[in-house]
C-alpha cells in the first residue's frame, strides 16, 4: 500500500531540503489582463484551459550553487523531486511533476483527472505536488504554506483535499478550521506556516517553475514532456502510454528503475522558448480624449495628464494603484490623474460603485469614496456602499438621491462611450497626455512614456505655452477614435453577404423610415453584450442623423429566463407610443426585470397600467416576438446582439468603427440608388429584395472538419433509457447529457418549450454522458437512474439541474428524501454495477457517434450540437415531421 504522506526520499511528511535555497532578491510581477466579451455565448475549450501570469518586470538575484541543495542520487538535476510530496513509490516508471496550487479553478478541475490516472495505472506512475501560487491568487500563497506545515504532521494530502474542496474560503481563518478538522496540533501548525524553511520551500518550487517554463497553473512534467493545463484523460493517456514504453526500453536495456527518471527527464525536457518582451508603450499615437468634469487628483498645471479607464470591481485597476502612487510621489505636480468610469458588463456591482462614487463627489469626496471601494473590490454590495458613505460623513439622503440620479447615470454612459471611441475596452486602460497604454503595467512602463511626454511638455512651455494649455496643445491634432481592431483574426464585417430582413409592423425604429441605411438590431434586455453596445448606437445615431434607422428586434435567450418578459414588456409599451422609454428603463435595470419591477417602470413612464397589463400577455405580441425568434434563427442570428446593415450581418458587441466601416459602404451605395431614380423610402427595400433568407454555409469554428447535417446516426433507445413522449412520435430526440454542465441545464426551457410545442409528435430520451471535469456528474446520473426504478427519473433530473452546484452525494440523498424514494432500495441501486454499466454504455455509444461534449441531440438520427435556440431545434424538427408527411 501507497504511504500517502511518505516522502520519495524515505523522510517522514515534514523532511527539509538537505540545503537551504536562499533567495536574495524580490519578484515583482505586474500582470497585464483584459477581458472582452462578446456575443452569443462564445465557447472556451475548458479542457485546455491554463491560468497565465504575465510577468512584466521581474527581478530575482539568482542563488550561489553551493546554496542551492543538490539532487539526490537517481533525481533529475534539471526536474528534481526533491522534497516535494508524491503518490507512488520512487520506482515508478512514470513521474509527473505537477505545478499547482490552491486558488485555481483549473487545478481544482483537473484533480478528477489525476485520480483516474492513479487508479488505472497505480505503481506505474508516480505523481510529485509542487507549488507555483499565482500572484492575481492572492489565498493561494498561504494556502501553499499550510499545506506544507500539515505536512510536517503526516497531513499534506488531507490538507490538500480539504483546500480544494474549499477553494472558495480559503482565507486564513478557513485554512486555520481546516487544520483544526483534520487534528493538527494548532500550535506547531502555526509555528510552521510562518516559518521561513516552508516559504522557502514554496519559492523553491516556483523558482523551479519559472526555471522550465511553467508559466501558468496547472502545469505538468511527465518524464519531462510538458503537458500544461486542465487536459482531459486521454491527453494525459497518450503521454504516459508513451512514456511507459521507453521506460521499459530504458529498463531492459540496463538502467535501474530508480534511475529511470533522471535519464528520461534528460532525454524528453526541452528548455522553454524564451517569451517575446512587449513593448513598454505604443506606437506613439497620441489621442485627443477630452478630461471634460471627470475628477482629477495632483498639478493643477500639470505637464502630463493621465486618463484612467477603470471600475471598482475590477481587480487589475486595483492592483495597479500602487503604481500610480509611486508615480504620484515620484513625479509630484507634474503629472495629474483623471478618472473616468466604464464598469464592465459581467462585474455587476461595478456600476452602482461608480454612481457611489459620483454621488461622494457632488459632496466633495469623489478620491475619499475611490479609496474605499478600491479596499476590497469584493465587498461592493448597496449595503457596504452605505457604510463607506456613512464612514465618509457624508449628507445620506443626497447622497442617494444623487447616487440614482440621471445625472449620475449619464456621467458613466457618456464615460463609456468615450472609452469605446477610443478603444479603451477594457480596464484598466490609461491615455498619458494622448498616449494609450493597456493594463495594470508596472512603473517603469508609464514611466518610459510620462519621461518622454514630460520632454515634449517642457519644449512647449520654453516656446511661450502655458503649463495650463500644454495637454490641450499636445493633443489638438490627436486622432478622435481608435482605428477599428481586428480581434482575434475576425474580420471587423462580414462577407458582402447581404440578408433579406424585413421590417415589420411590431417593430420599433429610431431615425426616419426613408433612411439610407436600416440597421436591424437583435437584441434582449437581459443579455450584458445588448446593454455594452448601446453607447454604440448612441454614437451612430448622432453622427449619421437621419441617413441611418436603428429597428429593434426580439431575440430573447433560453437562459435568460427574464427576457421573454421584458419583451413582451417593451412592445405592450410601444403600443401606448413608449417603446423607447421601456427599453431604457429595461436596460438601466438589466438585473431587475420580474413582473413587480416591470410594472414599476411601466407607473414609471406613465403607461395606462390595466392596457399594459392585457398587452403584457396577449398572444399578439407574443406570436410577435416569435416571429423574430424565427427569423433570427433562419438568418443565423442565433445570439444576441446581432445587427443586419442594409442586410449585412455583423454580430455582437463590436466597436464603433466595425459599425462604421458597413455604414459608410452602404451610405455610398444607396445614394447610388437615390442618384438612379429610387425614392429614399424604397432604398432599404430595394436593397434586400434579393438577399439571403438563410446563412450561405455554417461557420466552420476552430477549424473542425465539418460534419454532414444530413448525415443520419444510428442511436439507439434501449429499455432502461428515461423518455418523454409516446413511443410512436414521429420525431424522437435523444439527448447526451449530464447535471453538472451550465449548458446542459441552460437548454432544458427549450426543451420544455419542445414539448409543448410538439406535443405527442415529439419523445425525449435522455442518455448519460458525465464528463470527466465534473466530478460530481458521475454519482448524480447514477442518482437519477436509481430514481428512475422507482419511476421518478425526471423528478430526480428536476432536482440536479435545479440544485446543479450542490451534487455532492449527501446532497442527492436529501433529494431523494425530498421527492419520496424508498432510500434502502435508493442507495442500493444507486451503487449498483448494473447502473453503472449502463451509464458506461451511453458514454461508449456518445464517443462512437461523435458526442464528445454535452449537451449533444440526434433529432431522428441527425446531430444538434450544444445549448442551441428554439428555432434552431423547430428547423430541424420541422425537417423531420415533414419528411414523415
């Protein structure tokens, strides 16, 4: 048997290195992070997911190597295993290094992973825990150490254990009630956590990481080939298959097991690739951003003005702050900090911190209010927010009248749109006197550019301008937009395609009905990316007047539960002249839209409540927002927003200049039209009459073969499969599935809506798929299977997807109890090998028909990848009743 806690050198769980590893200097990491989003739930491959830290200025005095300890005989000098804790004896043909820690979601989901590897291939591989806490993880760090420190009483892996099951309360006082749970002596637990041998320990470990270029978490080692990331089993599979082979070559051919790992390291480590250095600063261009009221702090007079796009959730615009007040210090009058707000759509407390902020400021504590919310950027609720005002001594009704006020309001819109003019999409994002520069830098970066700006300043001022206009003259010939990105190889518009997209009576509009160019716009009032592009639309309506009408269409998401509503809302609206005014005060509370809050706004705008009311859900608007679905799904619009210029498709969130671009074409084009004859009220008419009514081709994403759409599967429904629907429907639905996956249980509306739909015309047949990632989905498809031989499956299938973040098993049992199972029989069945041999058998058949992710549907044989629309599944299901017609 495996001695968890033993150490590969033979000490006991605590052993120190044989030399102490001093460490001279200091690592500064100053990461660089930016978020966009973007439209129409945009898939990640989880699976090869790695957190990356950046690091952009570091300095570290290297070791003397009489300091560094040697390895031990049969270790690698270039991957010691050192002292590091390890499961599987010393002998093992296969070593895996793993460079980890405590705060990453990554390492959580991998650890699945690493258990199937050690039951399939047990004291063939041996797996070695090193530490690499990531600077951004700011638990991670002593989370590390305590580790270690329940190590030296024989705990590491309990440690270990507990703190990933616990990865989101591991603060100190956690970790201290974790080490109490699993009976160490507090005392000594304590005593050793602050020692310096663990914290050298864990800068030993991450010197070692930078060393062979483990720049992120998780990152792996095995025999010295480098796997990085959250990678499936069969990734890990393919190496360590490999790895065993030449270990038995190696082994035959004379080396001894114990040294079969150094030589392997030697013949499989490959030095990493040095990282190309980024530009401390741009490419020189200047722009002309306006301060306008913003608030600023330092030299009334200063030579260089710095713009800071930031929010107060963000916690990169926090971690640069130390920076600016360096930069403060170190420059004194000469440089002044203005602030402007552009609070990120998916931080939902950052917009109601920046309204607080500008509420203290109409009291005079615009940086006081800063200070605060920037101290835990976690603790954003309208509760603190209230405690900081307060411990501010400010006047608390005007505080939160302002604080709601439309004037607050606008001040972040029209910051917004000042960051979206000049490509400031992310934050935090700084123009120094013009000059952009991106993300949380370190000083020497600002300062290369604010030494060079302060140059320029002081010629200016020896040539008779005064220090109050130099910003102004530095920038008065600066370019007033950012040229449009070409984000992630996109192409900023698309093919010339051109749709046939009408205009129809439910529809609302902006801008005259002869306009030049129609922009069709789908769109929902709970979708972030919907809300982001609106400063956009504000930007292009002021500039195009009445050549350009904006029309707004419905497309309310699945998982946006509240969105349907808020449609149905907007329109019964618009049927008392308020379209417009609705769809403001909707997406001014895009996280308050229940049926309470919707009449609100509608008292609000003054709407007739009891003609709102029998609007709100009559089948007229409803059949009306149907209608857009339908043909948002036909054009394939199939995520929210999507615009059509003239009929030209151009998805999601993008910049203004993307919008331009299409525009500008069109404009040209249809004053052709005009030129030739055709009356401005028939040019968008005219326009699409021969457009698309469908996508030339499907996108081929990732650059995946493209499947057949016709091709027919053969999927069979076997007797223990749980159904919906009569057994003669003429269309049959099965679905590869699992509880633990967010798109598995964002597509069930729509199923739902199938089966109303559709009726007896439609069954559903669930199959099993639990992903390797989620380690909670295996038991609770064993779960729903026990529940289901006692003729509650879809009871139980309720339960998971409701409850789909607490599927641990004793969790399920109080499931069980809830929907009245027999528990004995429950829990019998539950375990049972024929349970578990059938979810084996879905699993075998969804790789053999190509099912690899979830949700995955054969809608009468034919595929139906991922969380898709309604109208996507009404195409097809369509397809199928005709043909049987």
């Amino acid at each position: 048997m495996v001695d968890l806690d033993k150490k590969p050198d033979g000490g006991n769980g605590g052993g120190g290195m044989s030399k102490e590893v001093v460490i001279l200097g200091l690592i500064v990491i100053g990461a660089a992070a930016f978020f966009i989003g973007r439209a129409s739930s945009d898939k990640a491959d989880d699976n090869k997911a790695t957190v990356t830290a950046e690091a952009d200025e570091a300095t570290a005095e290297k070791a003397t190597a009489k300091d560094e300890a040697a390895p031990a005989k049969n270790d690698s000098d270039i991957l010691p295993v050192g002292s590091s804790y390890a499961m599987g004896p010393a002998t093992a043909p296969v070593t895996i290094i793993e460079f980890s820690e405590f705060q990453c979601p990554f390492c959580k989901r991998v650890n699945p992973t690493l258990d199937q590897i050690k039951k399939e291939y047990g004291d063939k591989v041996r797996v070695v825990f090193k530490h690499n806490p990531l600077s951004f993880h700011k638990d991670a760090p002593y989370a590390a150490k305590a580790s270690l420190a329940a190590g030296k009483q024989g705990k590491f892996w309990e440690m270990h254990d507990k703190l990933f099951e616990n990865q989101r309360a591991i603060k100190e006082d956690d970790i201290k009630g974790y080490a109490k749970a699993i009976g160490l002596d507090m005392a000594q637990f304590e005593k050793d956590v602050a020692s310096d041998e663990i914290k050298k320990m864990v800068d030993a470990d991450m010197k070692l990481a930078a060393k062979v270029g483990a720049r992120g978490t998780p990152n792996f080692f095995i025999n010295g080939e480098q796997l990085s990331g959250a990678q499936p089993f069969d990734r890990f599979k393919a190496v360590i298959d490999k790895q065993l082979e030449q270990a038995e070559e190696a082994i035959k051919a004379g080396t001894a097991p114990e040294a079969v790992y150094a030589a392997q390291v030697k013949k499989n480590f490959k030095e990493p690739k040095k990282a190309a250095p980024r530009k401390a600063a741009d490419d020189k261009t200047v722009y002309k951003v306006p301060v306008g009221n913003s608030p600023g702090m330092g030299g009334s007079e200063p030579l260089v003005t710095i713009i800071a796009f930031s929010e107060f959730q963000c916690p990169f615009c926090k971690r640069v702050l130390p920076t600016l007040d360096t930069l403060k210090k170190d420059y004194g009058d000469k440089i002044r900090v203005v602030f402007k707000h552009n609070p990120l759509p998916f931080h939902k407390d950052a917009e109601p911190a920046a309204r607080a902020a500008i509420a203290a400021g109409m009291q005079g504590k615009f940086w006081e209010m800063h200070d605060k919310l920037f101290q835990d950027t976690k603790a954003l609720k309208q509760e603190n927010l209230e405690t900081y005002a307060k411990e501010l001594g400010l006047d608390m009704a005007k505080w939160k009248a302002d604080m709601d006020s439309d004037a607050a309001k606008k001040q972040i819109k029209e910051d917004q749109a000042i960051a979206s003019q000049f490509g400031a999409r992310g934050t935090p994002n700084f123009f120094i006197n013009g000059r952009k520069l991106t993300g949380a830098r370190p000083v020497a970066s600002f300062k290369s550019v604010i030494d060079e700006e302060i140059k320029k300043a002081e010629a200016l001022i020896a040539k008779g301008t005064p220090r109050a206009k130099v910003y102004e003259e530095l920038t008065k010939n600066g370019a007033t937009k950012a040229a449009a990105p070409a984000p992630r190889k996109r192409p900023a518009a698309d093919d010339k395609t051109v749709y046939k997209v009408p205009v129809d009576e439910f529809d609302f509009a902006k801008g005259p009905a002869d306009a030049l160019v129609t922009i069709i716009e789908y769109s929902e009032f709970q979708c972030p990316f919907c809300k982001r592009v609106l400063p956009t639309m504000d930007q292009i309506t002021k500039k195009y007047g009445n050549d350009v009408r904006i029309v707004f269409k419905h497309n309310p998401l699945p998982f946006h539960k509240d969105a349907p509503l808020a449609s149905q809302a907007s329109i019964a609206a618009g049927k008392q002249g308020k379209f417009w005014e609705m769809h403001d005060k909707l997406f001014e509370n895009q996280k308050a839209l229940k049926p309470d809050n919707i009449d609100a706004y509608a008292k609000e705008i003054g709407l007739d409540m009891a003609k709102f009311k029998a609007d709100l859900e009559s089948s007229e608007i409803k059949a009306a927002i149907a209608a857009d679905q339908k043909l948002a799904g036909q054009i394939g619009a199939r995520g929210t927003p999507n615009f059509f210029i003239n009929g030209r498709k151009l998805t999601g969130a993008q910049p203004v200049a993307s919008f331009e671009k299409v525009i500008d074409e069109e404009l040209k084009k249809a004053k052709a039209l005009v030129a030739k004859g055709t009356p401005r009220a028939k040019v968008y008419e005219e326009t699409i009459k021969n457009g698309a009514t469908k996508p030339a081709a499907a996108p081929q994403a990732n650059k995946r073969p493209q499947e057949d759409p016709n091709k027919v599967y053969d999927v069979p429904v076997n007797p223990g499969d749980a159904v919906k629907g009569p057994a003669n429907a003429k269309v049959t639905i099965v679905e590869f599935s699992e509880f633990q996956c967010p798109f598995c249980k964002r597509v069930n509306p729509t199923i739902d809506q199938i089966m109303k739909q559709y009726g007896n015309d439609v069954r559903v047949v669930f199959k099993h798929n639990p992903l390797s990632f989620h380690k909670e989905a295996p038991y609770a498809s064993q779960a729903a299977l026990a529940a289901g031989k006692q003729g509650k499956f879809w009871e139980m299938h309720d339960m998971l997807f409701e409850n789909q973040r607490q599927l641990k098993p004793e969790d399920i049992e109080k499931y069980a109890q809830e929907i009245g199972l027999n528990m004995e029989k429950f829990k019998a069945d539950a375990n049972s090998d024929a349970i578990k041999k059938q979810i084996a058998a879905d699993q075998a058949l969804a790789a053999k028909v190509g099912a690899r992710g979830t949700p995955t549907f054969f809608i009468n044989g034919k595929k139906l990848r991922g969380a898709q629309p309604f109208p996507r599944f009404q195409e097809k299901i369509d397809e199928a009743l005709g043909k049987k017609k």
